[in-house]
C-alpha cells in the first residue's frame, strides 16, 4: 500500500496561495473612483461657475433695458445718460430699416484710439432720401487699389437705401489695360468720365475719392460740375490750381522716410515733366508693410 500512494502521489509539493486582502467594492474599479468623484466635483463647480456668471450677464442687460426704459418715458430726466459697453448694442426701434446703416460684421473690441462716437451713430439717423438732391455715390479708389476695396462700404450704403457705384480706373482693379501706357490724368480717369458722360442730363452724383483719387474726381469735378452735387475727399490729395499730384508726392519729406525710400517714379513723358506713375521697391516690401 506504500508504494501504491507513492504512486499517486505528487512528485513536487503543491504551492498553496496565501489569502490577499480584499479591497472594499470592486477591485477593478476601486483605483479610478477616486478620480472619477474629482471629475465629478470639478464638473458641478464649473457648472455652477457658469451659471453665476450668466445670472451676471442677464442682470446687467435687465438693468440696461430698464434704464433705456426709464430714459424713453423721460422718468431719468436730469441725469446722466447711463453709458454702455460698445458691445452690447441694441437697435433703435424708431428709425426706418432702409435708411439705417447697420454696422460692420467684422468689428473689432474698442481702442483706445478709437472716437467717443462710433460712426454708425453719426448716420443711423432719420433721413428721407427723397428730400436729398441725390442718393447715388461714386466712389473712386487710390493709387495701387481697385474698386473691390470698398465693399464694406457699399454693402452698408446700399443697405441704408442709397445708390452706388464703385469705378475702375484705367489698369486698376479688373480693368484691362497696361499701366505702363498711361501718359496722363486724362487717360487714367477715363472710365470715370465716361461714366459721368453717359448719366442723363439732370442725374447727379456724389464723388468720394481716396489718396490719389482724390486728384481724379477734381479733374472730374471740373469736366462735369453740372454733374455732381457733392465731392468727398477721404485722405486724398486735394490740389492747388496748377499743381500735379505725383508731383507732390515726389517732394520727398526726407531719405530717412522709408516710403519715400520705396517709392520710384516714372518718367513717362521725360524728365522736364512730372512723374507719370510711381512704382515701389520690391527689396524694401518686406520692411514697407511690417
């Protein structure tokens, strides 16, 4: 019988396991519970962040309108007009729609240089544009530009109800030409005389021009003065009997001036006569437009 059990028995010893201490819960999930709960609280005290702050928000637009009511029953008479933030703006429900000009949808956070008055205000205003001489505007661009740089500006005049038309000058913009043939002023404003040209006897218009092409809507100005009704001058050249605009720009302020540096004229017609066009120093761009 001995050697029948030691038959059966075994040859190496069974290892027995020791008994481990048992985690409270489960033990798969007991090392992440901790973090879970952390997440969990960090969530509710966001939440509860963003609640208050917009319980701010919504009592700071309720005193706002509560103060624009007061100021329209004239119950805030004697105070002072309550000043708000340049973002919170509400429109004047007692304009027309067609001749408000709404405001740019790429605006910007306010500057400090930026005016008291924010332009919108100054023509966001009761007109009646059948009272005006006329409602049709004519913009002309500066040197080096196209009619494409007043889409801003057109999109917000023709939606307060006016007319507009944006002219390409002779090699500007989309207009087909070779910049390198143009001798004169008369040939670079050619297609804003001609425009003018073809309006009906009794069509009058409204002249803006920018940089040089203030010059150019002076010599329009001068062709066609049954024409035009206003000329605006938007930081452009306004010239003395006489003078030529390239001219001017070609009394350089000093060598130091970068621009200036920049700036080549040329001589289309000869030296002993003025610059016929400018072109711009390609080695110098890069410290020209920083």
């Amino acid at each position: 019988m001995g050697n029948l059990c030691t038959c059966f028995s075994p040859k190496t010893p069974l290892k027995t396991k020791k008994p481990t201490k048992r985690l409270q819960g489960n033990p798969q999930t007991a090392p992440n519970s901790s973090n879970r709960w952390t997440r969990i609280r960090s969530t509710r005290k966001e939440f509860k962040d963003n609640h208050d702050e917009l319980i701010r928000e919504q009592a700071l637009a309720a005193a706002i309108m509560f103060r624009q009511h007061q100021q329209q029953n004239g119950s805030a008479s004697g105070s002072f007009p309550f000043d708000r933030s340049v973002s919170l703006r509400y429109p004047n429900g007692s304009g027309s729609k067609k001749t408000q000009l709404p405001r740019s949808s790429s605006s910007r956070a306010r500057s400090l240089t930026d005016p008291l008055l924010q332009p919108h205000q100054l023509v966001n205003q009761d007109i009646k544009l059948d009272d005006l001489e006329t409602n049709h505007f004519v913009l002309v661009h500066g040197g080096g530009f196209g009619a494409w740089c007043w889409y801003k500006t057109i999109a917000l005049l023709e939606e307060g109800g006016f007319k507009v038309t944006a002219v390409d000058l002779t090699g500007s913009g989309i207009h087909s030409s070779d910049t390198n043939g143009i001798t004169s002023l008369s040939q670079y404003v050619k297609p804003l005389t001609d425009f003018l040209d073809k309006l009906a006897d009794g069509d009058k218009t409204i002249l803006v021009g920018h940089d040089f092409g203030g010059a150019c809507i002076s010599y329009a100005m001068e062709l066609f003065p049954h024409k035009v009704s206003k000329a605006i001058f938007v930081a452009a050249a306004m010239l003395t009997n006489g003078q030529s605009t390239l001219d001017m720009f070609s009394q350089k302020a000093g060598s130091s001036d970068l621009m200036q540096q920049a700036q080549l004229f040329v001589y289309a017609n000869g030296n002993n006569h003025p610059p016929t066009a400018i072109n711009l120093d390609k080695s110098l761009f890069r410290d020209l437009l920083m």
